[in-house]
C-alpha cells in the first residue's frame, strides 16, 4: 500500500521554537518520499491542533502520521488516542522527540540543533512509512487467584479477593494459617492477642465458599502467563494443579535469629523479641518468673540483626514500637518491675508515638546508645550486667544490673529458594521481593498478573501489611474482573522460514517468553506473546534475523539509519 | 562508670509525684536557671533516672543550693515538676543517705 504520512511539528510554544527553526523543518522533510502533509502547530497537543489533525487524517486519507515534539513519555498515549479517534491503527503512529533529545539538549547551537532534528524527523518518517497496524494482544482471564502464605497480609487479600466474587486459593507451608501475628501475645495498638486477629480471619474464611485453604502445601510449578496460569501444589498427600488468573506472594518475614553469643544469645535468660512474647502468651501469673527465677529488671536492647553496615542495612520497622508497647504492657502488670530500653534511635513513628511517651511515664528507662559502642551483655551466674555509652548522659557508662535481656530482633526474609525460583520472584538486594515502583506501583512485579503483599516485600507492622494486602486484592481485582486483558502488541516475532532453531534468543529472553517448538517437521523458536515485553535481547542474538520486535522490524530500523544519515539536508 | 543502684530507684518509685522520666532533655531549664549551678537540672535528672548513687551524693551541694523559684518548672514543656523532685532529693540524701533525721 502507498504510504500517505503526515507529519506535525511542534514549537512546544517556544520550548522547541526557540532553539530549532522548526518551518526549516518543516520545509525540509515536506519533499520526503510518501510525506502528503508537512504542518507546524504552536503546541501540538492543544485540543485545536489535535481537531486539525484529525481533519488532515480524514480529509487526505493518511496512513501514518509523525509528531516530532516531546518524549513519548509524555504524549505517546495522547496521540496515539488522537489517531484513534481519527480511524487510524495507533500503531501507525510514531512520536519524534525534539525537544528532551535536541531543542533543550542543544541551546547553545540553535542551527546544529535544527539540522538535527531534520534528520531526527526524517528517520521518523522513515519508521512511519514501514509501520504495520497492530491490535492489542487479547488474553481471556480466568477468575481466580492463587495466594501464597497465609499470614495476616494473605488472608486480608484473600478475603477481599473472595468479596470481589473470585475464586481464591490459599496455600500455607505451616500446618496452620496465622503467621508470625498467631504467635504473638499481644499486638499493637489495640492490645489484643494476635491468635484472636487471626481467629476472626479464619471466621471470614470459613463464611466463604470460594476461599480454598490448602495447609503444609507448597508451589512446586507455575505455567502460563497473566491471566492464565496454571499451578501445581504440593500438599502432605497428593499434588494438584489449580488454574488461576494471577498470584499474590505474601509470604512475609522470617525474625532475625542472633548468633551464639551475641548480646549474650544462647543464655537462659536472653530473649528474642519472639521468644519473649511466647514468654507473655503462655500467661505469667502472680510474679514475674523466668527459669524458676523472680525478674525485677528486664533490659530491652534495640536493633538487634537491623541497621548493620553491611548486610540487613534496613530498619525493620515494627520492633521499636513492638519493644515500648511490650513494655507499656509489662509496666501495667508488673508495675514494680524495672525496665531499660537500650535503643539506637526511637523509631515509633506516626501514631504510635504515644506509647513512647506512656512507657517513659511509667518509669522506663531509656539509655541511647550509637555504634560502634553498642550495649554489652556480661553474664554473671543467674544475673547480667548491661555497659553501655548513654549519649543521654553525654556518654558516660553506665552499668545496669538484669535478669532478663530481650533483643529487639527485626526482620528478614525467610528461606524461599523454591518458590523464588518457580514464580521467577525478583528478589532485591536486602532479600526482601522487589516491587516495579517503590511509591507508584508497590505490589506489582516486572511480572505480568504477579503481585507482593506484606513484609515479603519489606518490613512492615500488621497494619502496613494489611494495607499491603488489600491493595494487591485491588490490582489483582482490576486485572482479573477484566473478563479479557487488552496487551500492548509491541512484542517479538518469529519469522518462521528463517529460524534454523538453534535457541540463541531462548536463552537470552529474561522472562521465558521463547521457547522451541516443532513445527513442520523442524524445531523452532516459539513465542508467548503474553510474556513478552518487547525488550528485545532476543533480536541482536539471532545468527539470521529470524525474530524481530512489532514496530521496531530490521527493515524499519534501516530505513530509520538511512534517514538519520541522509547527507542533502 | 555508673553503677546502676536499684536501692535507690526502689526509694524513688514509692513517691508518686516523683516525674524526672518525663524529661527529654531539651535544656529550657539549663538555659533559664537564675543560679548558673554547676549542675544543670536535666543532667542531675538523668542521674537520678539511673539510680546513679554515687553522683547524687557527690553533687549534694548543688541539690541544696538550688532557689526553688520555678523558673523552669513554669517553662518546662514536658511538665516535669522540677522543684518537687528537687526536695524528694533532698529528702532522700538527709533520710537514706545521711540519716540525719
């Protein structure tokens, strides 16, 4: 088909202008092979610009049209929306950037800057003039999800899943549901115990038919791709395979175990954070006993396995307030009974701030320290005796007598070597799950219809976790109440009568799009376009260009180096 | 080095109105004390916190010297009532410490 482009130049109202003599432009690329309409506008992205070229589309029959103005970050979006509403494939669009890679790039040599973009628009409409329509790839969504780990941030999602009329399926490695928040005493801030929390989930689950709990189970297997996925769990008697249209991971934290000796770890009588609230959950009744021994002085010390120089750099988050609302509870049970927080910096932000301030009125006693003199735990018989720096007392040590030490240990991420291998499961530099964006996108993945929740994907207290939870129901809600997803076509393709199957680009693909295949008596490479992001490691691989990215073919990029070469300017 | 005495915290828990622990050491008193004393309240607050008897007996001199007019009492933003920790002192160095009465 005779290629019909036009092209649109933008002066970004002086933001391009100033800088690229953009009617130089415009006269430039008017004479280009197949160009039918060369116009300049003050901001091509003004509604009245847009009314003119969609008038131009219709009127001269365009089949590809170039805007040479902003990044595509930027305006992609709105003009490929602007050809949709003229009758044109989105997909014949192609945005030039001349003003982050040439106007504002070059302000100190305006006529170089205009020569640039000359070739810049000339190596667009080059790519224009081979541009194919494209549909988006339609992928039908099964309704239903597959939740990993069934702690507090699990079965929150689960449960706001199982509400959106979604088949959810919920798999826990331990014997039973609940996560570190069962084995709690008593949780921040209402008080309760965390079995009573849990309990009242588990109600929740129990009200549902379409919540399924599969306990001492793991995940084996994962096929497929967003929307379709098939999985194989691994219970205590058989194995089985669940269809399901995407998966939160919400595996949470594994405490942070010390090392023999650290702080006086391994010492009847030093606690984790862990170990001392199953000390309170078993119920102390009448005096405060540890090991047939009365305690009077409990020391606190803070940041044990967080904050380090080298590896576990993070903060966990919740132990700061986790240690003072401990002691808030000890000092209102035992009030005779001393304490010492030992603490590096006090971090109960937010709202939890007051029970700082109620542990302080209640005695407590806090001693801030900073490394690298931190608190040291010597043991004397039945007894300790805490030497710490106090910079409260503008660092003079301070010797304080306990019977009982408990090491505010934080957090960390659990061994999960299988699933992160069977899910694919970017893990980030702390071990913790890497989500796409820190603040705009925090429970997806670079994972297609993959979601985190809850403190697998950093620490976080049960109120961040259920946050974490419910917002991943939400995404995955957004994508699997779609009865049909809608993906961006720009993704590889085989050209099936050149591949000579020899698994170059398999194994250059990071996210297991490609695969080989016989086909016609012969193998060769086959593509999952659901998985493809259309990054291209596959196509500078391949020994006989035999796979190529939409919108970015070989013909297409030569033609666009011809453009940008051109020497008659 | 300051030895923790739990003695001396026992005695000092009995009396309730006793509020050092409010203090988060932010200096108003220090600046607003008319007496410059030697030992600014906050600093002899710490060292009760800590039990620390040995100081409280080192630094009795300053404990009696202080006017008791409230400057800071009136200007501290925690509430902390400085004079009447400062006679609970005192009352604890004449009882327990030099057992005059």
């Amino acid at each position: 088909m005779e290629a019909k482009i036009g092209v649109f130049i933008c002066y970004c109202g002086g933001n391009i202008s100033d800088y690229v003599d953009c009617e130089k432009v415009r006269e430039a690329v008017s004479k280009e092979p197949g160009v039918v309409v060369a116009k300049t506008f003050m901001f091509t992205c003004s509604d009245a610009a847009q009314e003119e070229m969609i008038a131009d589309i219709r009127q001269k029959g365009l089949n590809a049209i170039v805007i040479a103005s902003c990044s595509p970050k930027l305006h992609l979006e709105t003009f490929r929306n602007m050809a949709r509403r003229a009758g044109l494939n989105p997909y014949t669009y192609v945005q030039v950037n001349i003003r982050e890679q040439c106007s504002w790039a070059h302000t100190h040599h305006k006529e170089a800057a205009t020569r640039k973009a000359i070739r810049l628009v000339r190596a667009g409409i080059a790519k224009a003039r081979l541009s194919v329509p494209l549909e988006p790839i339609k992928v039908k969504t099964t309704p239903a999800v597959l939740v990993v780990g069934a702690g507090v941030a699990g079965m929150k999602a689960a449960l706001a899943l199982a509400d959106m009329g979604l088949e959810v399926h919920v798999v826990e490695r331990e014997k039973a549901a609940g996560g570190w928040v069962k084995e709690w005493a008593r949780v921040f801030p209402s008080g309760r115990p965390g079995e009573e929390l849990i309990n009242t989930l588990l109600k929740g689950f129990e009200e549902r038919k379409n919540i399924h709990l599969y306990l001492e189970t793991e995940v084996v297997e994962k096929r497929g791709s967003v929307g379709q996925f098939q999985v194989r769990l691994k219970g205590p008697q058989r194995e089985q395979e669940v269809e399901v249209g995407a998966i939160v991971v919400a595996t949470g934290f594994s405490p942070y175990v010390p090392k023999e000796g650290e702080f006086g770890y391994g010492a009847s009588g030093v606690l984790t954070l862990q170990e001392f609230h199953a000390l309170l959950k078993r119920g102390i009744e009448g005096r405060f006993v540890y090991a047939g021994r009365e305690i009077k002085n409990v020391a606190f010390i803070y940041c044990v396995g967080s904050r380090e120089k080298e590896e576990r750099t993070f903060c966990s988050r919740y132990c700061c307030t986790a240690a003072v609302y401990l002691g808030l509870l000890l000092a209102e049970t035992y009030p005779e009974v001393k304490q010492f927080h030992f603490y590096r910096d006090m971090r109960t932000y937010g709202k939890y701030e007051i029970f700082y301030h109620n542990c302080l009125e209640k005695g407590a006693i806090f001693l801030r320290f900073e490394p690298p003199d931190v608190p040291k735990v010597e043991v004397a018989g039945e007894r300790f005796f805490i030497r710490v720096k106090d910079r409260l007392t503008g660092g003079e040590e301070v010797e304080v007598p306990a019977d009982l030490v408990v090491l505010v240990t934080g957090m960390g991420l659990g061994p999960n070597e299988n699933l992160v291998n069977v899910l694919k499961l970017p893990v980030g530099k702390d071990g913790f799950f890497n989500e796409v964006h820190p603040k705009l996108r925090p429970v997806e993945t670079v994972i297609d219809g993959l979601f985190i929740a809850g403190a697998c994907q950093g620490p976080k207290n049960i109120a961040e976790s259920v946050t974490s939870g419910l917002a991943a129901a939400a995404k995955t809600g957004a994508l699997l109440l779609q009865k049909e997803l809608r993906l961006e076509p720009l993704v590889a393709h085989v050209l099936k009568e050149r591949c000579t199957g020899c698994g170059e680009c398999v194994a250059a693909c990071p996210y297991e799009a490609l695969s080989l295949k016989e086909e016609d008596g012969k193998h060769i490479a086959s593509l999952n376009p659901a998985l493809c992001k259309g990054e291209g490691a596959c196509v500078p691989v391949c020994p006989e260009e035999a796979i190529e990215i939409w919108g970015y073919g070989h013909e297409q990029i030569r033609s666009m180096i011809q453009g940008l070469c051109k020497e008659e300017l | 080095m300051i030895r923790v005495d739990e003695r001396l915290l026992e005695s000092l828990a009995k009396d309730k109105d006793f509020n050092a622990q409010a203090c988060f050491n932010c200096g108003t008193c220090s600046a607003l004390c008319p007496m410059g004393l030697g030992l600014l309240p906050r600093e002899l607050f710490r060292y009760v916190l800590l039990g620390a008897r040995d100081r409280l007996r080192e630094l009795s001199d300053v404990i009696f010297s202080c006017l008791l007019c409230r400057l800071c009492e009136a200007n501290c933003p925690r509430g902390v009532r400085i004079t009447h920790n400062i006679r609970t002192l005192r009352s604890y160095l004449v009882k327990d410490e030099y057992r005059i009465l």
